[in-house]
C-alpha cells in the first residue's frame, strides 16, 4: 500500500512545480507573444490552446508506451524547463522554455492520471502547498528572484519531484495489471481528474492567491479612510488554507454536502466578479475543496477500486483517466483565454470563473452516492485502496500548510503609514504605465521600475495588478511600494484586482474613485482622487488610464476624468495624470485643456513615450490646474516596460 502514499506525494510536488511554470507561461504568452495586445486577440488565443489541444494526444501515447515511462520523461522535461525558467533567460528563450514545460506538464499529468484513481489528496495538497509557498515569497516566484536562494530552493523543489516520481515508478515495478474495471461512467477517479483543471483555475484567480487574499486587506494605506477595507491583513488566506484543505481531506455527509459545497462555490466567484475579496476566496476555497471531496466518494465498490488501484499500465480504464485529465486542463485553457480575450475583443469576462465554477459544481453535484470503500478485505480478497492519506498525516498536512499560510501574512505586511512633513512646495511627480511590471524582455522585473520611480514624491501607476491571473498571480503593487517604501490606494478598473494607483510619501487623507463608461471600449477603466496633505496645505491628485474604443480618440471618458477632476478638487492645487491613450493634438486631450488645466509637459514636447524601445507616440500625460509650475520634466530611455515614465516636479503657489 506504500506506493499509494508516494504517488499522493509525488502528485503534490508536480502540481506545485506546474503551477510555478504556468505562472511564467501565462505572462510570457501575453507579453511576448502577444506582445501586450498589439497580437491578434485570435493568433494568439490559438497559440495558447494549441498547447492544450497537442496534449490530448498524451493518453494514447500512455496507453501505448505505459504510464511510468511516459511520465519519467515528461517530469524530467518539466524539471528542466522549471529550473531553466530560474536563470530568467527573458525573450523567447523563456516564452519557450515555458511551452515546453507546460507540455511536458500536461503529458505527466496525463501519465499519472492513468495509475492514480483516487487524486483528490495530491492536489488538494500541491493547490495548497503551492499557495503557502507562493505566499510566503510575498507573491514573487521564485523564478523572478534569482540569487543563490532562489536557485537553492528551486534545485530542492525540482529534486524532490523527480525523487518521489522515481520511488513512485520503483514501488509499482512488477505490480500485477489486473483487468479493466468498470464502465466508461464509473471508471473511479475519472470526476476528479477532469475537474483538475478548472481546480487549478479557480484555486490560482481566486480561492488560494495569495495577491488576491493581500488585496482584500485594504488599501495600502493605513491611515487612508476613503477606499480602506476591513483591516486586519490577510491572515484570512491562512483561513482560505485551512478550509479548502479541511473540505477536501474530510468528507463531509454525503448528501447535505451535495449542496452546501456547489453552492459555497458559486457564491464565491460571484462574489469575486462584484469585488467581494475576502468573502469571494473564502467561499471558493471551502467549494472547491468540498466538490474534490465530493468526486472521491465515486470510487466505485471495492473490487473495482481495488482492481483499478493496481492499473499501473494506462489500460482502458487508465485512458479514461487520462483523457478526463487533458480535457480538464483544456477547459482551463478555455476559460483563462476567454477572461483574457474580452480586453480586446470587449465582452464582459465575469463569466468566466463564474461557468468555470459552475461546471465543478455540476461534476460534484452529479457524483455517485456511494461512499468510497471502507479500509478493510474487499468480497474479492483484495486490498481496498481506503484513505489515500492516514488521518494523522492529513491533519498534519493541514495544520503545517495552514501555519506557513498564516506565517505569510505576518511576514509581508502593508506599507507603513506616511509620515507627517513639514509645509512644501514643491512635489516631485511621476507617472508610469508599468504593464504589470513586465519589461519589454518579458521579465517580471520590479526593481528597475523601482529605480525609475525613486526620488519621486508622488507616483501616479496605470496597469497595475493586484493578483491578476493572467499576470502570475503577484501582488505587483504591493511588491513594488515595499521596494519604494510607499503607502498606497489602489482602485480597480476592468477587473476586481487590475487598475491604477496613487503612492505618496505624503499622507493621504481622503479619496474617491469613479469608474468610466466604457463609450465602446473592450476594457474598463476608472478615475481615482486621492487627496494629500503636504504639511498644512492640501493637493488633490487623480490617477487614471483611458481605455479608447476601437479606431476612436478617447473623447468621452476624457470628459468625464475632467469633470470628475474638476469636482473632486473643489478649488484646491490639482495634478492629473496617467495614460491618457491620446496626443496633445487629439480632441481626447482638449477635453482637459477645456476645463482649464494646464499641459505640465508642454515646455518639453515633444515628449514621446510609447513604445518603449522605438517612443513615437505622447500618450503619457501630467497636467496641472492654474497657478502650479512645472519643472525638470524627463522621460527617461528604460525597456521596464512599454511604456516610458513622465517624471517632474510641480511646484505649488
């Protein structure tokens, strides 16, 4: 029965080693291959799925050659891929090496789908051990570090992968391969694998991010009562932790959880598309691992589960398996291009995560009734598999995940309060669309953002994300004021966790924020107001990224940043700022001047600052109300992003 054990565990590290290459994969294909939209939303959603499509051939590549050797080489493959990806090669070097790791990843799973009927154990442990590690880096993979910890703890993770699938593959060496067992509709294992996919969409945008669960603590800002949130951290990821595995590794009655787990899953991400952060991934958290539980009560009677436990080979019941695996994972990849497509192409993404959750909820739902076999002789003599986990290592499991979860958010706490200045007069300004803190190379690279921004007293940030799956799931504000030693607020646009922000080394005393109608743009976007105390003086600032509609100047949503402006300020200094996605001669920018704000930059034109490698184009702006001066104005030559940054300093009367 050992062998049971370590492919549990063996399952566990593989998942958390796949989840770190998806979350270089999905940026790379965004940045690189999409090059940050300028890609056909189309070519590049048939890039990304093409992937998943090549890997559902793995199961009759199992069931010819057989699961053990199939999946040796396919997690040989994702080791290396994941300790390539740690030497940060950036450009195609990495968007490939992060291809060929997912491949071989889905191929392994496949392979181990085949031999694993009873998975539900492994996952819950890799979701939730990825989340904790994941958490306790401060939402900065590893792979984005470097530096000898980085390579340390990577070469150990990728070690202990590869030493459990070998010891794995040795203590089912000379297993008898029993018979198929059962019918296509009751091959055990079968629900679980194919939920393993949207599981691991679900798990990663919202029940164990950790980004996610630091968003929901607030602002940023403690002393900032306008948009602040319930306080307190985000300790309740440690709860999310302790839920999701408490759910998935105790079942529940069988029939009351029927209900209680779907419909816990469906109220999560509804809540989670509406903005509800920490009721959103709570709720999803205990619904998806109660619906995995749910899948493992379908064993099947003890014979065949028995009988299939030793179906070492990728028989017929283990190509089912393996099928259910690929297709789970295809549905990943479905919804995932779907939530990012509707940024070009302009359909609400809600849907996404909500049908996603609805599809785990119907597999659960639909389950058989009858609980998986006791431990004990099966009426074949045979050894019925049981508790894939004894109770003393689950509770194990789940107390120590839960500890380092909740080691985390002691660990990496907001930023502090600002302290209080004396009276000046003059502020050093900057703004930059930061595309998430990818460069052109398509690197996470936080740190040379950061020595753009330093020095600034004001930072005024478009496209930042706060857990945005499509990024990596990283807290990239958070990670970038802690490196900046800067309170902030931050205010979403066309997604719960993805919008601008304000950072001031100046207190910041109030706030609103306005979101924009779209006027047939695909994405959303918002104003928001923040108000600064400069020592005895007062100076409003707005922070927004107009989203223009296809082929058509902005003019609409810049009149209403205008007006929202205006309103806000309310007679007091006032600095406007961001990617304002128009030129100085654009009818979108007369909008502002019309009101009677200044162009800041004007001295300085032409000022190009987009794209960052070739700047033709002035679509990063600063304007200031009337009596402010503007000073020292520079957009300095840096590939951190595609954009470049505006930096200058304005000077109050």
């Amino acid at each position: 029965m050992r062998h049971r054990h370590l492919s549990t565990l063996t399952l566990a590290l593989g998942v958390a080693v796949l989840l770190d290459v998806l979350r270089i994969w999905l940026p790379s294909v965004i940045t690189l291959f999409g090059r940050a939209a300028e890609t056909p939303a189309e070519l590049l959603g048939a890039f990304a799925l093409g992937w998943f499509l090549l890997a559902l051939a793995a199961p009759t590549l199992v069931r010819r050659i057989g699961a053990a050797p199939v999946g040796l080489v396919a997690a040989g493959v994702l080791a290396a891929a994941r300790l390539a990806l740690t030497a940060q090669p950036g450009g195609p070097a990495q968007l490939w090496s992060a291809c060929a790791g997912l491949l071989a990843g889905l191929i392994w799973l496949a392979a181990v789908a085949a031999s694993v009927p009873r998975p539900v154990a492994g996952l819950a442990l890799g979701l939730a051990g990825n989340a904790a590690g994941h958490a306790l880096l401060g939402t900065e993979d590893l792979v984005w570090r470097g530096g000898v910890l980085a390579w340390g703890l990577s070469v150990l993770l990728v070690l202990a992968f590869l030493a459990a699938s070998v010891a794995a593959r040795r203590d089912r060496t000379g297993a008898p391969v029993a018979g198929e067992a059962g019918s296509p509709a009751s091959v055990p294992g079968r629900r679980t694998w194919l939920l393993c996919g949207p599981a691991l969409l679900l798990a990663g945008q919202v029940a164990l991010a950790p980004a996610v669960w630091s968003a929901a603590a607030g602002t940023g800002s403690p002393d900032f009562p306008g948009l602040a949130r319930p306080a307190g951290g985000s300790l309740p990821g440690a709860l999310a932790v302790l839920l999701f595995l408490t759910a998935a590794l105790f079942r529940a009655p069988v029939r009351p959880a029927r209900l209680l787990w779907p419909s816990a899953l469906l109220a999560g991400s509804v809540l989670f598309v509406t903005g509800r952060l920490v009721s959103a991934y709570l709720l999803t958290a205990v619904g998806l691992g109660g619906c995995l539980a749910l899948t493992d009560t379908a064993a099947g009677d003890g014979r065949a589960a028995a009988t299939d436990e030793r179906d070492t080979d990728g028989g017929r019941a283990g190509a089912r398996r393996g099928r259910a695996a690929a297709l789970g994972m295809l549905v990943f990849a479905v919804a995932t291009v779907a939530y990012y497509a509707a940024y070009d192409l302009g359909y609400p993404n809600g849907w996404a995560p909500v049908a996603t959750a609805v599809l785990v909820a119907l597999v659960a739902a639909t389950a058989p009734l009858r609980p998986a076999p006791a431990p004990g002789p099966t009426p074949s003599g045979g050894a019925s598999p049981g508790p894939v986990l004894p109770a003393t290592a689950r509770v194990a499991a789940l107390a120590g995940l839960t500890a380092l979860a909740g080691l985390a958010a002691v660990l990496h706490v907001p930023a502090t309060t600002a302290r209080a200045t004396t009276a000046t007069a003059a502020v050093r300004v900057a703004a930059y669309n930061i595309r998430m803190g990818f460069g052109l190379d398509g690197r996470l690279d936080l740190d040379a953002v950061a020595r753009e921004l330093r020095g600034a007293d004001v930072v005024l940030l478009s496209e930042v994300d706060r857990g945005w799956w499509l990024n990596g799931g990283h807290d990239t504000l958070a990670l970038l004021a802690g490196r900046l030693g800067m309170p902030y607020v931050f205010a979403p646009a066309a997604d719960p966790v993805w919008g601008d922000a304000v950072l001031s080394r100046f207190p910041m005393r109030s706030g609103q924020t306005r979101r924009l109608t779209a006027h047939g743009a695909p994405t959303g976007a918002q104003a928001l107001g923040v108000t600064l105390d400069l020592g005895g003086r007062e100076l409003a600032v707005v922070a927004t990224h107009l989203q223009p509609p296809p082929g058509r100047d902005p003019v609409e949503q810049a009149g209403e940043v205008a007006a929202f402006a205006r309103r806000y300020a309310n007679g007091r200094p006032l600095v406007l700022g961001g990617d304002l996605n128009t030129e100085p001669d654009d009818p979108a920018f007369a909008e502002f001047t019309r009101t009677g704000l200044v162009d800041a930059l004007a001295a300085a034109r032409p000022l190009r600052t987009s794209p960052a490698d070739d700047p033709r184009s002035q679509i990063d702006h600063v304007l200031v109300s009337p009596g402010l001066t503007a000073g020292e104005v520079r957009a300095p030559r840096t590939e951190a992003s595609d954009h470049l940054p505006v930096t200058l300093t304005v000077t109050l009367p």
